[in-house]
C-alpha cells in the first residue's frame, strides 16, 4: 500500500473510458487532510489521478458505492467501498491533453487531486482563454474556457427557469469582452444578442448597443429591410399560402430588383444576371397596387389594353384602383380579371398600415422612396448593427410573437449570407468573427418548426465555421430543440435542469458520457453549471463570475407578496390600454 497521503485505491476494473477503483480501508472516513485542508472523497464529479510514470491520467468521479461481503462464512462483513471513474485526459509534464494516449492498468494506484494538481489543468494563461469562474469543489481555482472553439465550434446554454441563466448568460458575456473589469479588453469583438424578452439592456447597457422596435431615449430604432427578407417568405407573411398570387408575387419583385440594378449602374450588377435572392430594393407598396390592378382590371376595350379606371387610386397612400363593372355579353367594359386574391390583398395592406410593423414595411432610410431611390443601403445597415459598440443587443420584445421566427430568420440571413459572400474582403467575419446568441432557442428552434430561422440556424450550425458566424443557443427546454442543431454545438453549459426529458436530451448531446455527473444536474446551485466539450479543457462543475450591482438583467420575479400586501388602489387602466392601442409600451 502506498503511503502518499493523496492514495485512494487501486483499479479492479478497466472498461473502455469507464476505470472501477476500490477504496483503501484508511480513506473510510470519507476525508482526506492534505496540508491542512480537509478533502471529502468520493464526491461525483471531483477529480483522480492515476500515475503512469512520467504521465499522469486524470478522471471524474462519477459514481460511488459500498458493499459488504461476508467471508469464510464467518460472522465479520468487510465493507467494500467503490467509485466509477471517467477518464477525460492526461497530463504529460506540465502540459495537460484532453483524451489519453493509454489505458491504465488492474491494481494500478488512484490518488486524490490536490489544488496544485487542478492548477497544473485549468491554470493555463494562454492567448484565448477567459477565465468564467471558480472551480465548485475549489474556489481558489479559476476555470477558463478557449474562446475560439467556443465561438468556432458553437455552444448552448441551458437551464430550467431560475436557474441563474440570464444572469449566467450576461457574466459569460462579460467574461469574454471585459473580462469583468472596467475596460474593454476585446475591442473588436462581434456579438449579436437577440434579446427576445428585453432582458439584457439593463444589464450590458455600457458595452452595448440596444436596438429595438419601440427604442427608449438610449437605444437605437430597429429596423430589418423588408427587401432584405427572402421574397417567398415575405409573401407568405403578407399574404398568406396562395401559389397563384406568389408566382406573380415573385415575378414583380424580379422586375423591381432588375430594374434597380438597371437605373443603379455603379453597383456593376448585370441587370440580366439578377436573381430573386440578390438583396436589392423593390417598392412593396407598388408590388400591392400592381397586384391590385392585376386582380380587378378590366378593358375598355377588345384587345384589353385600356383600363377602364372607375379610380386609379394611388400607391403610396395605399388606396386601391377600382374599375367600372364589366358589360354583359360583348359590351365594354370587358372583364380582365376574376378576383381571386381581395382576402389575401387586404391582409397585406393591412399589414401595410399597421404601424407594430413599421421596422420592416418602413424601414426609416432604408425604405426605397416613389423612384425606389434609397437614403442608406446594406452596408450603412450591417454597419450600423456592427459599427457600434462590442455587443448588439436587438430587443425583440416588442415583436408580434407569430412572425418572430420569420423577422429574426431575416437578420440572421443578412449576417451570414454577407459574411458568406464577403469571406475574402478585409472586413468580413473570417478576418473578425461574429457570435450571435439567440435567446429562447426553443420557441423557433423546435423540432415541428420548419421556418426560415431554424433553416439559416441549421445552416450556421454546419458551416458558420468556414465562414466566422458562431452559435450560442440558449434554452430552458433543451428537449424542444432539434436535435441536428443541438448535437453541433461544441460546447455546453448545463445549469439546473429539472425535467427529466431535457436531462435526456443533454445527456445525449455530451460527448464525455459522464452519466452520473448529469444525474446531478437537478441539485445544481443557482448561477452553477456543468461545462463540457470542445472549449472546456475538462468536464466541470463551477460557479460563474458573480456581477456587480447594475449588471443584472431585468429578468426578477415579481415581488407577489410585497405587491399585493399594498393598500387597495383603484385602477382605470387607461393607459395600459392606450399602450396596446398604440403598440408602444413605453407610453406614460
């Protein structure tokens, strides 16, 4: 029996990664002190160590067990203490290796990892590694993460409700870009957060810029060109399933799109070689008023080339050209339409009128005027969301929950279409990365869904790499999402979760089968996670960087007590009203 005060016991069994170590009788009290500092054994999802000579194999406890056996029929029961063993990496000198070049062998030693052993792992000052927190078993430890595989390979961030998620989100944030100190220590990071509850203004308002759909007196308007959106799925939106109207739908867009790039000569584009996809303006107000007029004209006539306008409305005030009725038998005026598409029109001027849609159907400079001249263009807008400060936040909380997936499907594709046509220019996303982190993944992310955001994040998922775009995904029911998406990201970070499906589902997505370290993932504390994958050097259990005042999200539960303890007071709900009325919550 060795005498190394670290000893623990000996290998019995060898089984793949899987290692069974059985106790030695002087570690029966369940704790260690080794200079002068108590250490409990045994304990899932702290760490071993098995010499190899000059190398040393390092594991994760993952179960622990006791047994008792009687022998030589006699009437005295040795008890048998066990732990399971997850072998994760080695260490060869100094220099710490996730896998292992070999396997241990029967009877080999265990000893016990001491602070020193862990600093030897997680203490590396390299280029790229940010320090998120504090080891949970030793918090004199810091853990640190590889920036470019968690940004390169993707990463998730899961949790149930109240498990310290937007908190965790917004520490990790503040971990890669200011390290949480007062100065920007990546100044020219790119990072885009879709805030989907309007939570994370309050917390990053210094190092970030806020965009959103009813802007306070700090942050910037929101807008997403509705000619920047994919024409298929704009007339879906507008007008709802109709193949006979999106065809035409389609083919007027085209025309637009060409003849911009024909009166547009500087952009160099061939107007023969425009495609539906080219992301150049077209008037949508005159897509409707032509739409119009192909649905209900009708000819003065024969030969039908003289409208016979009762009204010829107008375009931009979006009031419709009405035409006299038609004659009977040959008489004129002679009918040129059958009036198929009156319920799908309306639902698009609409939609027109509705001011709750003003981000996308009048996009400020970015809407083409009568002549479908433009103010600003793409560039000014990709500029404008990335141009500002380290972080972009898009407050999407003012957004009709029904068309959510469409509008932040429609960013993502102008972000990851230009950084995929712009991969050899200066300031492409090769040359400098872009990080979007996407709040409530589930909602638009989930297996049914089969929209425009879950197809350009599929695509993100399985190559954003080659192109600089990385993922982080964050979800309370990680079960919902699909499982193509989930099982590329490279890194996850698993707080408390509670429902047994969304542990199924994050235990599937490990790649470390560490079974009973995820068994523990319903007892985690709040702001505590478990990190695996491609960023972290070894599966770990640790507490993320605590914030300072001020840097919360506005994520708290109301106070229901304190509340409703208050004296009665009668309310007219006159402006809440006004707000809904008005689709602005910020009304007074």
């Amino acid at each position: 029996m060795s005498l190394n005060p670290t000893y623990l016991g000996k290998i019995t069994s060898v089984a793949g990664s899987s290692v069974h170590v059985e106790l030695t009788p002087q570690v029966r009290s369940g704790l260690l002190i080794i200079e002068g500092k108590t250490h409990r054994i045994g304990q899932v999802g702290s760490f071993v160590r098995i010499p190899q000579g000059y190398n040393n194999l390092f594991g994760v406890i993952s179960e622990t067990s006791e047994s008792s056996t009687n022998e030589n029929d006699s009437l005295l029961f040795n008890e048998k203490r066990t732990i399971k063993v997850e072998l994760v990496g080695e260490s060869i000198g100094y220099d710490f290796e996730r896998g292992i070049s070999q396997f241990p062998s029967i009877s080999e030693e265990v000893h016990l990892v001491t602070d020193d052993d862990l600093r030897k792992i997680y203490g590396s000052n390299t280029k790229g590694q940010i320090i998120i927190g504090k080891l949970s078993s030793s918090d004199s430890i810091n853990v640190s993460i590889d920036l470019d595989s968690l940004v390169n390979r993707h990463s998730a961030i899961l949790g149930s409700t109240g498990s310290g998620k937007s908190t965790s989100v917004a520490s990790l944030i503040r971990s890669i870009v200011t390290a949480h100190e007062p100065s920007i220590k990546m100044p020219s990071a790119r990072i885009v957060l879709f805030d989907i509850h309007g939570e994370y203004s309050s917390a990053l308002s210094d190092i970030s810029t806020v965009f959103s759909i009813t802007p306070k007196e700090s942050e910037q308007p929101f807008y997403i060109p509705f000619w920047c959106v994919s024409p298929y799925s704009l007339c879906d939106f507008m007008c709802g399933q109709n193949e006979s109207l999106k065809n035409k739908f389609i083919d007027l867009v085209l025309d637009e799109k060409k003849l911009y790039a024909k009166s547009n000569p500087d952009l160099k584009i061939d107007p023969l070689k425009v495609t539906l996809m080219m992301p150049l303006p077209f008037r949508l107000k005159k897509i409707w008023y032509d739409l119009v007029y192909y649905d209900n004209v009708n000819f003065e006539d024969k030969d039908k080339t003289k409208p016979a306008y009762k009204c010829m409305g107008d375009a931009e005030t979006l009031n419709s050209p009405t035409f006299k009725p038609p004659g009977s038998a040959s008489n004129p005026p002679h009918k040129g339409s059958n009036q198929v598409w009156r319920k799908q029109l309306e639902q698009m001027r609409s939609i027109l009128l509705d001011s709750q849609y003003d981000f996308l159907t009048n996009p400020g400079d970015w809407a083409p005027d009568t002549d479908n001249k433009l103010k600003k263009d793409l560039p000014e807008l990709i500029s404008f969301w990335l141009n500002t400060k380290v972080i972009t936040i898009l407050d999407l909380s003012g957004m009709p929950s029904e068309r959510l997936e469409l509008l932040l499907g429609s960013v993502v594709e102008v972000l990851f279409e230009s950084a995929i046509w712009g991969r050899y220019s200066a300031e492409g996303m090769n040359k400098t990365p872009l990080l979007l982190i996407m709040e409530e993944a589930h909602r638009y992310l989930s297996n049914e869904n089969n929209g425009l955001a879950k197809g350009m994040i599929r695509r993100i998922a399985k190559e954003g790499r080659k192109f600089g775009v990385g993922s982080m995904l964050i979800s309370q029911r990680p079960s919902e999402i699909d499982e193509t998406i989930l099982s590329q990201c490279g890194t996850l970070f698993s707080l408390r979760i509670n429902n047994a499906p969304d542990r199924a589902r994050v235990k599937s997505a490990m790649s470390d089968g560490l079974s009973g370290i995820i068994d523990s993932l319903p007892i985690l504390r709040t702001g505590e996670a478990i990190v695996t994958g491609e960023a972290a050097k070894l599966p770990m259990r640790f507490k993320f960087r605590l914030l300072k005042k001020g840097q919360f999200p506005d994520s708290q539960d109301p106070q229901v007590s304190e509340s409703w303890s208050k004296g009665a007071v009668q309310s007219d709900f006159k402006a809440l009203v006004d707000c809904w009325r008005q689709q602005n919550s910020l009304i007074k």
